[in-house]
C-alpha cells in the first residue's frame, strides 16, 4: 500500500483548514477522493484525541457558548423522502464554547441539540476549565439543567435571549433571519458582571466555521454525507484554529494566548499526530511505502 509523502498529507490538509472542499482539493493535488476522505478522518481522530488529552487545566475568566446549525445527507424536512437516508440524517448541531480572552475553543461537541448534548457539552467544559468563570449561553433552555448539573454553584452564569421581530411579508418565504430588535440579560447562577454578558465571541466563531469548513457553507450542495466524517471535520478546524492559525487581533494562536503552547504550530505538526497514531497501529496493518520506495522484508 502507497503512502503519501508529509509534504503531500500537508498541503491537503492545508486546503481542507481553508475551506476547500474534498473534490477541489483532489483536482488541486491530485490526489484522489477515498484519499482524502482518509486522510481527514485519520487527521481529525488524531487532533480530537489530542485535544481531549491537552486542552485542559485552561484559565478563562469569561467563557460564550452556542450552537451552530448544519445538516447531514439531507435537511430535516427532506430526510423522510430521501433514499437511503442513514439513521443520523437531518439537523446537526455543533455546540462550542470560547474564552472571550484568548479566544480558544475550549470544548466542542457534535450531535442533537437537545438536553442530553447539553449535559455532555457542559460536563466537557467544566472539565476543561481551571477556575470559576462567568457563562453566557442564548436562552436555549437545555442549558439550563446542564450547566447546574455540570457546574452546581460554582459559576456565574447569564442568558443573553435575543428578541426578534416578526418578518414582514416581503422578506417571508426567502432566505433570510427575522430582524433582531433587542436583547435581555438575565441572571441564571452566580454574580455575572453585565459588562460581559455576550454571545459575540460565539457567534463570531460561527462565521469562522462557516468559512473555513465548506461543508458549513449555506445554500451550496457541499454538505456532510455522513455525521462521523462532519466530526472529524470539526476536530481538524477545532485544531488549526487553536494551534495553527494566527488571530489577526492576538497576533498569535488562541492555544499560545491560552498558556497551552509556547510555539506557534505549523500544518506539518498535524500531520506528525497522524503519523504518531498510525505508528501505534503499524503492527495491526500491513506495510506502507512511499512513493518510489521499496519495502523491504
């Protein structure tokens, strides 16, 4: 079995962190598409084990939540007609939490948006976290429980509920949000400072995901067929945007700012937890070669 070269892995995955998708990214490379495919579900069990293991022990003082939409095989409206749907297909929600300071996605979790994704986000985050924090989450209610459950009274925690106007008749029927008229704060648990009850940080992430994920991208066909593939997907952003990808504020990456490195990250160290990984298993497996390489016996 052929191997692809680092420099090659790479450039495919340098391609995938900036919102190419698996087709453009085998007509730029060469490369083909079950080879890609691999290599981002390889690349994003590696970076998802390597944030589970070290992003921990992280001192935030404000730390935003939300949810962003996105959908697999088929919007949820569409997945009764749609052939050979699997049992995943529909509404899928990826839910993330950033410290407002250093700007790093603390903890992620792809899955349903209902109470028990809730509790497993919120059980993750308080895992992660070195110290008590003020939470701002929207006013989705499954938050509610889950942060109790996760945090008890060790927290100050606020909603920030958007108000939205009624959409008017020419903007019904098209591709647009109602019209935000207004925000309440409203104190859950705690002593959150009103200052810095806020969503922007959160909804901000939200576009960077869209930008750099093409299978986020509204109103295209790039979307994920199949939810396991949308995870590692995430876990490989989730990676690049923490140790990779210099914030154009900090002038460094969210996991320097954070103290979790004192180096900036290039796209070749990803590539080295690939290949980390597959030296674990290179006794279950057979061979590989490098291009122009021989295996010797």
């Amino acid at each position: 079995m052929y191997k692809l070269l680092t420099e090659e892995r790479a450039r495919i995955l340098h391609l995938l962190c900036e919102g190419n998708s698996i087709r453009s990214v085998t007509r730029l490379t060469g490369a083909s598409k079950n080879t890609v495919i691999k290599l981002l579900t390889d690349a994003g069990r590696a970076c998802g084990a390597y944030h589970d293991a070290n992003v921990r022990g992280v001192k935030a003082k404000q730390v935003q939540v939300d949810e962003i939409w996105s959908f697999t095989y088929a919007k949820q409206k569409n997945v009764a007609t749609a052939k050979a749907a699997p049992e995943e297909a529909g509404d899928t929600w990826t839910w993330t939490a950033i410290d407002a300071e250093s700007k790093l996605i603390v903890s992620w979790l792809v899955g349903g948006r209902d109470s028990e994704y809730a509790m497993a986000f919120m059980d993750d985050l308080a895992g992660r976290l070195a110290n008590r924090v003020q939470l701002t989450s929207d006013g989705h209610k499954a938050y509610l429980e889950a942060v109790e459950g996760a945090f008890g009274g060790d927290v100050d925690y606020a909603m920030l509920v958007k108000l939205y106007s009624t959409a008017s008749e020419s903007a019904r029927g098209r591709y647009s949000p109602a019209e935000c008229i207004g925000a309440r704060k409203e104190r859950i648990e705690g002593s959150p400072d009103p200052k810095h009850v806020s969503t922007s940080y959160a909804e901000r992430q939200n576009l960077t995901m869209r930008m750099h994920m093409r299978r986020f991208t509204r109103l295209t066909n790039a979307f994920s067929k199949k939810v396991e593939n949308h995870a590692y997907a995430v876990a490989l952003h989730m990676m690049y945007y923490n140790f990779v990808r210099i914030h154009a504020k900090l002038r460094v990456t969210p996991a320097m700012a954070a103290g979790l490195t004192d180096r900036l990250w290039e796209i070749g160290d990803i590539v080295a937890l690939v290949e980390a990984e597959e030296a674990k298993s290179a006794t279950k497996r057979g061979p590989y070669k490098k291009r122009g390489e021989e295996i010797s016996n």
